[in-house]
C-alpha cells in the first residue's frame, strides 16, 4: 500500500469507467484510501467528480459518513456539469444524505452547510437551505453565524438573503466580540458595510463584558485606513461617519477614541476624514489622560497638530481653544497658547474660551486663561447667571472687574443679578471694593449699593443702607438717590418703588449724623458676613 498512499492516490480510481467506480469492489478500496491521512477527498476525477459526488450518487450513507471524518470535505465543488454533491443529493431518492450533508460539522471550526454556503457565496444552496428550515443563526465553534461569514467575504447577495429572507440577527457578536459589520469593515467590503447599514446594522455596536475590547466598527475602520490610507479604506470610514447615528468619539476599552487611532497612525487623511465631522472631539482623554492632540504634540506630528489647530468644532465654529477651556484642561491651555492662539479668539457666537470656561466653573482654567490676558468681563456675567460664588470672589478681586460691562446680550452683571439675591447680595457687599479703585468720593460707595438696591428691588440692602446713614441729611440724599435712580431706570415696577418709600418712611432719624469708614479701616468684604458699608 506504500505506493498507494500519496494525496493524488484517490483520483486514479476515478479514472475508471463510472459503472465500475459504482461497484462494491471499487467502494471498499475507496474507503481505504479515505482512511489515509494523506489522501486529499477534494481531489476530481473523471468528469469533475470528487469521492463525494460519487457517494452521493451511490446513496452509499456509510460512505457518505467516512468521507465526513476528513474535516476539509467540500460539499461545494461543482463537477463538469456545474453540479455540487449537494445539488445530487437534492432528488427524491436522496434525502438519507441530503439530511447527512445539512447535519454535519465542516472544518476545524465546526461550520455548518449552511456556514460553508455562505461563505463560498453559493446563492441556490443558501436559499434551498432556508427553505429547508436550517437555522440561519446557528454558531459554529467560534460563535460565527452564516451573516459573519457573507459579510466578511463580501458577499453581499448572501448577506441580504440571509436577513432579508431568512430573518438572521444583523448584530450578533460572534466569541472576539464583533458583529457582521465589524467583519465587512474590517475585510474593507465597502459594499457590504453599505448594505448592512442600509438594513439598519448598528453601526456603534460594541459588546460588553470584561472580555470586550471595546471596537466599534469605526475603530476597525480607522486603525486600517491610518496605517493604509487607500481610497477603499478611507471610503469605509467615510460611509460610516455619514451615517448620522454613528458615534464619533467611542472609547475601546482603554479609553482610546477613533481618532486616537488616527494620530497612532500618523493617518493625516484619515484625521481630516474623522474631523468632517462636527461632533468629533480631539481632547478626549485615554487611560493614560492623554488626549489624541497630546500624542500629536508628543510624538512632534506636525501636520495633524496643524489640522488639530486650524480645524473649528461643533455648529458653533469653536476653537481648539475653546474645548480646552469648556473642559478646564490648563495643561492644553497653556500649550495652545504657547502656539501662538489668541487668548480672546472668538467663535461664531462671539464667544471667548473664558466664557466656555466660566459656564463650566472651571476656576484653574480661567486664572490662567485671566493671567495670559483674557478679559474677565464675560466671566463675571457668566459667574453671576450661575450663582458661582467661588468665581465671583475670584474676578471681583481684579482691579479691572466690572460691574457695569455689557455682553452680546447687552445686559451688565447688574442686570443678571436681579434675578439672583444671592448674586446681588454678594455684589453690594462688594461694592466698597470696586468703588474705591474708581473713585476718591467716598459717598459714592453708598450710591452704588443703593442704586443696586433699587434696580433690584432688594429691600435687604437698601434698608441696611438708609439705616446705618441715620440723618435727616442722609435720608434726603438717600431719597435724591433715589430719584435719580428712578430715573436712570424707567423700567422699575411700582411695587419696587413703594418697597423703597416704605424702607425709607420706616426709617427713623437721629441728630448724629453716621461717618463713612476711612478706606484703612475697611473690612475685607469676604471675612463677615454682615454688610460692613458705614458705621
């Protein structure tokens, strides 16, 4: 037998006449030979048949069964006529090993037919399968389903049979924890993925559990194209991004989003593909707290830190800068104005980064944004409209805090703190402050906190004022103050108004008039809680 046991052993027995090969002689040498571990089952022999055509053929179920100890049989190859061992197996005299081929395991991987009819993109079997019931979502030994195997083959004929027609699960992850569009987009089947998605795949997918890695079909999309940027695959990532529900800055399990991926890379096309996107966002932070324009200023990839840079963010045209700011990252601060990036750059809402930084209470952020020269104006509204008390000490301290600054809306901090008492509180007793680095008549100070009295009907203030200021003088300059103040805001409701008369008709009069304190002996207004104004 050692002359026999070559792999092409096999095919010399179909060079016989086929009513031979059929004879019980012919059959007992053939499972012989299949018996030898290197005799190749798939070999065709006359007219393009291969031992299982001929088993089929035979209705020979026992030998139907030996061929299928050879793991790599192939039901598959089609003889000269065009027919596979399937299509014989398919008459009505055969169902014995029609039933034997449908419940096999093919391959080391366990497949089923079904498994191996999609993956070769045999159309008639698959749909000649569904109809016979098999299940379109069985598994083999590495949790692949038929879907898996289509659409990583980019077949996408198949793929539509088996969702359309045989109602397969489109997201199912497969034991790496990856869908059927993970496979498409990872072998770059730029058709297929279009399909999938088109049968509403989800386009995020990402499994769960401490075993996942965390890729949506982005990240796959983006680690091929960073290190291949040919047109195909950047056309993967392109039709993924243009689908609305695509997430553009998932995190895999170490935090890395897609386009820390492109900055791995050193993919410029691939950044500029991701930056398209308004919603992208470059100072996400990985596990390591580095964001993908750190690693681009890290490893000096000057052509993506120049994109980075230049790129605008969101509907509202932000600057890298402004992200920064909203995100109180001081350490990317201090870097992109390092760059040269002007500290007030504006978006196109006439927004500055101190004010992204302000709405967020991101105090480090704004003292340094304050200390490189930002102007503090739109931080001041910003603390006011956000009852920010920590960031209100911090600017009114400032030799150029000002209270009376308009923003984009026109209105002052005043006007934001009529709605705030806890806001206007705060800015009366801050008054003295602001008031005597802009002026050396000390009476001012009493008409700053009483005109914010009156403009924000706080009768608290107004009443703490009046009496401290205890005179008959000093209730008719109070009074005058008034007027004036009525004048200056004609927009005053008249229950303010008859709350400050009746503050006034309430107060009584002494003959010792009250003396206004001297600059030196004025209390820090952030060491007591009580409105030390006069005394």
């Amino acid at each position: 037998m050692s002359g026999l046991t070559s792999k092409n052993a096999l095919s010399a027995l179909f060079i016989a006449e086929e009513p031979m090969i059929k004879q019980n002689l012919h059959l007992e040498i053939i499972r012989c030979f299949i018996s030898n571990a290197e005799v190749d089952v798939n070999t065709q022999g006359i007219n393009g048949k291969t031992a299982l055509h001929y088993a089929i053929e035979s209705d020979d179920l026992a030998l139907v069964d030996l061929l299928f100890n050879k793991k790599n049989v192939n039901p598959f190859i089609k003889d000269d006529t065009g027919k596979a061992p399937l299509d014989y197996a398919q008459e009505e005299s055969k169902t014995r090993v029609l039933q034997a081929l449908i419940d096999r395991k093919y391959g080391p991987d366990g497949d089923s037919l079904l498994h191996l009819a999609a993956a070769i993109g045999e159309v008639k079997a698959v749909r000649y399968l569904i109809e016979k019931g098999v299940d379109v979502n069985l598994r083999n030994a590495l949790h692949h389903t038929p879907l898996h195997l289509a659409a990583g083959a980019g077949h996408k004929n198949i793929v539509e049979i088996l969702v359309k027609e045989g109602g397969a699960e489109i997201d199912v992850f497969d034991a790496r924890n990856q869908t059927p569009l993970h496979y498409a987009v990872n072998n770059k089947r730029l058709k297929t993925v279009e399909l999938l998605i088109k049968l509403k795949a989800n386009v995020n997918a990402v499994s769960v559990g401490q075993s996942s890695t965390g890729l949506s079909p982005l990240h796959i999309a983006v680690s091929n194209s960073s290190y291949d940027e040919r047109d195909l695959c950047l056309d993967v990532v392109k039709c993924l991004i243009s689908t609305p529900e695509c997430r553009v800055n998932p995190q895999d399990h170490e935090n890395q989003t897609p386009l820390h991926y492109a900055v791995d890379g050193d993919g410029l096309s691939t950044t500029d593909v991701l930056l398209s996107r308004k919603d992208i966002d470059p100072l996400m932070k990985d596990d390591n707290g580095k964001t993908p324009f750190e690693y681009a200023v890290e490893e000096n990839k000057q052509e993506i830190v120049k994109v980075l840079r230049e790129n605008r963010y969101g509907v509202d045209h932000n600057h890298l800068l402004h992200l920064a700011a909203q995100k109180g990252y001081t350490e990317i601060i201090d870097i992109i104005t390092r760059m040269g990036e002007d500290i007030n750059v504006l978006n196109n809402k006439n927004q500055s980064p101190i004010y992204f930084a302000a709405e967020q209470g991101c105090l480090n952020a704004i003292e340094l944004l304050l200390k490189k020269g930002a102007s503090p104006a739109v931080a001041l509204h910003c603390a006011i409209r956000t009852n920010n008390l920590e960031l209100l000490k911090v600017l009114l301290i400032r030799k150029d805090a000002d209270l009376f600054g308009r923003d984009n809306e026109g209105k002052t901090p005043i006007d934001y703190a009529e709605e705030n008492p806890v806001m206007f509180h705060m800015l009366s007793k801050c008054a003295e402050v602001i008031e005597k680095r802009n002026s050396h008549n000390k009476k001012v100070k009493l008409c700053t906190v009483l005109t914010l009295a009156v403009i924000g009907s706080m009768t608290v203030v107004l009443t703490i004022a009046v009496g401290m200021y205890t005179t008959i003088a000093g209730v008719f300059t109070a009074v005058t103050i008034v007027a004036l103040s009525q004048l200056m805001q004609r927009s005053i409701d008249n229950n303010c108004q008859q709350k400050v008369l009746k503050v006034l008709s309430e107060t009584e009069t002494t003959k010792e008039p009250a003396t206004l304190v001297d600059d030196d002996e004025r209390e820090n207004p952030w060491q007591s809680n009580n409105l030390v104004l006069m005394r």
